[in-house]
C-alpha cells in the first residue's frame, strides 16, 4: 500500500502463491480503505 505521495504504508509481506488469493487480499483493503485505489505491478 503506498500512500499518494510515494511512501509506502504497508507491503504485501510473505506474497500469495496464487493471484486468486492475491486480489483477494486486495479486495478486503479495498473494503477496509475505500478511498484507496489498486494498480497491478509484477516483477
């Protein structure tokens, strides 16, 4: 999570194995913060 000016709030931690679970974890911030947006990245 990365707040609008580029720091960064929260980090994902251990990562998902699967996307599902992934946009799952998304979607419950996503509930929790509804101002907040979500951008797809990958390394």
């Amino acid at each position: 999570m990365v707040h609008r000016n580029g720091n960064v709030i929260a980090t994902g931690g251990e990562g998902y194995t699967r996307k599902h679970n992934a946009l799952k974890g998304i979607r419950s911030v996503m509930q929790n913060a509804p101002g907040a947006t979500a951008d797809e990245e990958s390394d």
